[in-house]
C-alpha cells in the first residue's frame, strides 16, 4: 500500500514541480529582466537518471502529476527523453510542463507521443507590442502558432498564463475573453509577486485578481470544483465560452490551506514551498536504485517543518528571487 506524503496539517501531496533548468531565453520583466547569466562554472542540472529516480520516489508515494519546469525547460537537448522518462513512471496520471512557448511550433508533436498531457504557456498580452515589452522577445506570432499546433496535435486544452500587470496588460481583459469564447483554452491570470529584489515594479504594477473575479460572477461564471492533483487557480467557467478563467491570487486568505505540491529544484533540492528560504539537498540520494527507500524517509522528514502558509504579507518573499532555478 502507497504511504502518502503528507504534512502535520494533514495535507497531501499529489503533485511535484520538477526544474529542469534555471536558465530561460526569454528577458520577463517581472522574472529575469536582464536576462540568464550564466554561473562562472556551468551549472549541473540534474540529469536524466537522477530525474527519474526523484520522480520513482515521488510516485511511490502518491504523486500522480509531475509538471516539468524551469527556467525554459525545452531548452535542455534530452527535453523529449526526460518527458518519455516521466511517462513510464507508474502511478503518474498527468506529466505537465510550462513553456515560454517559443519552440512549440516545432516541437509539440514530439512532446505529445513522448507522453506529456498537459501543457502551460506563458502568454502575458495578445497585444504584440506589449508582449515585446513585457517579455524582451518579439515572438508573440510563434508562441501564438505554437498554440495552435498544440491544438492540431491532439491536445484538448492548452492553459495560459499570464501575469497580470497594472497598467501593462490589465485592461486586456476585453480582449482575452474574445480570444477563449471559441478555444479550449484555460487562462489563467496570477498574481504578480514581491520578490525582495523588485520592489519598485510590485508597487508599480501589482493589482490583484478580486477585480477580475467580481467582473466574472457579476457577468454568469461560476466556479469550477478542483479535483485531487489541481494546482492553486481558482477556476471560473460560463455556458457561452468554451474556454475558462483561472485566478491564481497568492495574497489571499487561505492560499495555502489547499497544498498539494512540492517543488524540486534544477539541482535537486526540495523545496517545501515557492516562498521558503531554504531548500534541502536529496542529490546525494539520487545515485543509485537502491537509495529510494532513503530519499522517501529524508523528503518525509523534512515535510514534518513545513509551515502553515507562506509570509507574503510580511514582505517575505522567500526564494522568489531566485523563481528560474525553482521552477516559480
């Protein structure tokens, strides 16, 4: 019988976000402004066999979903071999990943028969000119081919997330709900988030998602019951649209009462939450087939310390600094 990992608040844990890489293509002003820089002596992200003896740990008690983060996670070669890898992990039900989408076009078919479910695109304005600001690259029209191959490949639903910025893309509402009334696409709006090292654009541009959740019930969405592996997004879905709205509102009251997830860094280092400041190295348990029955006892003691909920409202943001190499 799977022991599952659980926490003392009588949480569990169904879902783990595995970092790839730190390193991203894309300059978000809100993430890596000045783009990756590159540590003097190259990083060892964790490789293909650490992957999958991390991911043998997490499935054998009680993982179901694993979403593949980064940085930009298709920049690693053997992205197509890591996903086909996950796949044949027993007891994993959905392999996610979120991308800046500026490989899809390309790519997505090969991701798809390699077993990855579910797809995350970032996607923070339909405007071309705003997504070129916002993101330093001027590949909105591949992302947005990128997209539709996902659909033409076979994916049934493609998620959209898009930070929301106060006077950058905030009044774009209008315009994502046209786009999803005849799309399969869930969008999700999040809460930008005050890193320590931005302060400056928090205080310029945060707004939270309250207002966009009156506007959906006053205009007929209704909220969508989550089910066991969901991530935190509140969902909103309307009888006249074939898309969806997610809200994802870290400030919020409760935020953490519904955790499900925990994180692993590029490095392999568990993070019991996006927010902490500290993460625990399990690579020393990575090496062998034999060290499972180890690294299961390590990640469940260290789930013994984790808090309550994160301190967001204090002003600390915990590893949100450092969001590429933990998969924020």
């Amino acid at each position: 019988m799977i022991k599952q990992f659980e926490d003392n608040f009588d949480r569990k844990f169904y879902y783990l976000r595995l970092s790839l890489t730190d390193v991203c293509n894309f300059k978000c002003t809100y993430c890596l402004p000045d783009g990756y820089r590159q540590e003097s002596k190259r990083p060892a992200f964790l490789n293909i066999h650490e992957i999958k003896r991390i991911v043998g740990a997490f499935a054998a008690s009680g993982t179901s979903k694993i979403r593949l983060t980064g940085g930009e996670p298709s920049l690693r070669r053997d992205f197509v071999d890591i996903i086909r890898c996950v796949a044949d992990q027993p007891n994993i039900k959905k392999i996610a990943t979120t991308t800046n989408g500026y490989r899809m076009q390309k790519e997505v078919g090969a991701w798809k028969e390699a077993g990855l479910t579910h797809i995350n695109v970032s996607v923070d304005s339909l405007n071309p000119n705003m997504f070129h600001q916002i993101t330093g690259e001027n590949k909105f029209h591949e992302v947005m081919s990128g997209i539709d191959r996902a659909f033409e490949v076979g994916y049934e639903q493609v998620k959209i997330n898009t930070v929301l910025l106060k006077d950058l893309n905030s009044q774009e509402l209008p315009q994502f709900l046209h786009w999803i009334k005849t799309r399969p696409i869930q969008l999700r709006f999040i809460e930008l988030m005050q890193t320590g090292e931005m302060d400056h654009m928090f205080d310029k541009h945060h707004k939270s998602g309250v207002s966009i959740r009156n506007h959906l019930i006053a205009n007929g969405w209704i909220l969508k019951i989550k089910s066991q592996n969901d991530g935190p997004a509140q969902v909103f879905v309307h009888p006249d649209y074939m898309g969806e709205i997610g809200l994802i509102m870290p400030y919020e009251k409760d935020f953490c009462q519904s955790c499900n997830r925990l994180r692993i860094s590029a490095k392999g280092k568990l993070h019991m939450c996006l927010f902490g400041d500290y993460g625990t190295d399990l690579r020393d348990l990575l090496q062998h087939d034999n060290q499972q029955a180890d690294l299961i006892a390590r990640i469940s003691t260290q789930l013994e310390g984790k808090a309550k909920g994160h301190f967001l409202h204090d002003g600390h943001s915990g590893m949100t600094p450092h969001l590429a190499s933990i998969g924020g």
